[in-house]
C-alpha cells in the first residue's frame, strides 16, 4: 500500500500530490534485460490504456502514469498541467478553488482535462475495470475545464480486441503434460480473490472444486516465464502478469498473447474469464493490429 508521504516527490511528484492512502504506483514503460539477475521488466500492467493517456497529452511515450488499483481519495495538482484518466473507469470530479467558491466538475473517463495549481481530482466508486491510469503533463495558461479530447474519437480507435471479450492464448512450452489440452478452453474459469501485480488464481466458475484437468506427474526443472505464462499448479492455474517472478516449476501449458495481457490487467476478483487458443501467427497478427490501432490514436492527437 502507497502512502500520501511516499508518493510526495517521485515522478510527477511537482504535480501531483496524492491525497489519502490507498493501493497505487507510479508505472512507466518495461525495462529489459535483467531477467538474468530476477529482475522482471515490470512496467504499466495495461500498456495499451498508459500508451494511450500519453497519447492523448501529448508525453513522451515512456512518460510513468500513475497506475491505481485502489484509489486514495484524491490528488492535488502543485502546478497548471492537463491529465487524462485511462483504463479502468473511475467515477471522479475536479474541484478548482477560486476566492469565491469551490467549482466541482464531473470528470468524463478518457477526456484531456486542464487543472490549474491547487485543484484537486477526488476519486469515488469504481465503474468497470481493475487498475486505472492517471496521466498528467505540465501546462500554463490556461482555465481549468475539459480540453476537447473525448471519449468517443478514444474508444473508437481500437479493433485489436477480440469482440466478446475472450483472452487469447498460444501454446506454452509445456503444453504436453496437460491430459487433455482442449478441456482448458470448455471450462468456465473467474478469477479468485487471490489477484496482484504478479499474478491472478483461476477456479471453475460454477464453485466445483475439480476443474477434471489432468496433468501428468513429471518432475520438472525451474525453467523461464513471461507475461502471460499460465502455469498449472495443484491448486489450479495462474495467470502471470507484469509483476511476475522469472522463473517456475509449474507447467507453463499456454501463454496469454502479448496483446491481450492490457485486457487481462483489467481482471478483478470472482470475474468470469474465458480462454480461446490462436497460432502463433494470428497472435503476431493481433500484436500488428494493436500497435497500428495505437500509431491511429497518435497521429489523430499530434496532427
């Protein structure tokens, strides 16, 4: 759990001070190449929506977002900036303080907002989706209020997603020691209480303790993971995510596509998930899909 003091200072910190306590980080992009020494890349568990808000303002792609998964209640800009709130939806208000009165204003999920120093951004209940995306940038000059950057023109701009909804998986290395491959993608899975930045339990979603997924007893040597791996262990699958550690001793049977591990960040506790096997192919072909819909979204804010 992140603190008011510890968040005081840190990236954006001479913007942005947050206001209470709750569960949230400053996240930026991944860093590679230390997994050799148990480092994992880590980085912004929704890429696509971080990307995005940076986007929208205009940042540096790798400029760090403050990512919330329980929110404090409020931050308080130091200076003029302009922010955006992606990813999971947050109900929120901006109150501008004037000599006369104090201003609250609905904040629209995914609209460019401009804040003038000393407004404070207070967080209510949570809509949808799991971790949220405070991006901010410095500005001046200007009234608080909305800046013109909507929703719509946003949400309109991504087709990588599959359609209904469904995660998409490749084969893992160790596909094999699963019986019975296929029976993965018939069971109704949710995801469990047991959900953090390194990972997300699965159980069958109809409360049956014996999902009748067989894997064969063979000792196996800790070998590497990444993003996404699902390794099947006696209590049941997991989902790795950005947090992960680098190495395991578990089956890893499929591995979530690059792509779709933004939507998989978006998974809180007792969710249903569904699973549907891809190629290799059609898994680069949605990797090509996502990163052209996000090049779309940058050339229509910086045009």
């Amino acid at each position: 759990m992140s603190s008011e003091r510890e968040n005081r200072g840190v990236t954006g910190g001479d913007i942005v001070e947050i206001l209470g306590a709750g569960i949230f980080a400053w996240k930026g992009v991944p860093s590679y190449g230390r997994q050799d020494l148990g480092y994992t890349p880590d980085g912004a568990q929704d890429r696509c929506s971080f990307l995005s808000g940076n986007i929208l303002l205009g940042n540096p792609m790798d400029h760090p977002a403050l990512e919330l998964v329980v929110p404090p209640g409020g931050v308080r800009f130091g200076n003029d900036c302009s922010f955006v709130l992606t990813g999971g939806k947050l109900e929120a208000a901006l109150t501008t303080k004037t000599r006369k009165r104090e201003e609250p204003e609905p904040v629209d999920h995914a609209t460019v907002y401009y804040a003038s120093a000393g407004s404070e951004l207070r967080f209510r209940r949570r809509v949808y989706g799991f971790r949220t995306y405070l991006c901010v940038t410095a500005a001046s000059g200007r009234k608080s209020g909305v800046a013109g950057r909507r929703r719509g023109a946003f949400e309109r701009a991504f087709r990588w997603p599959h359609p209904k909804g469904i995660i998409r998986v490749v084969d893992g290395p160790d596909r094999e020691f699963l019986v019975r491959p296929s029976r993965f993608f018939s069971i109704p899975w949710r995801t469990t209480r047991d959900v953090s930045d390194m990972g997300i339990r699965l159980a069958v979603s109809d409360g049956s303790d014996e999902p009748n997924l067989q894997v064969k007893n063979e000792q196996l040597v800790s070998a590497p993971v990444c993003d996404g791996t699902i390794q099947m262990t006696p209590s049941g699958p997991i989902v790795l995510l950005r947090d992960r550690q680098t190495t395991g001793g578990y089956p890893r049977v499929f591995v979530v596509v690059s792509a779709d591990m933004d939507l998989v960040a978006q998974y809180g506790p007792l969710q249903r998930i569904r699973f549907a096997r891809v190629s290799a192919e059609e898994a680069r072909e949605i990797a090509r899909l996502r990163r052209r819909d996000l090049e779309r979204l940058r050339e229509r804010f910086t045009a």
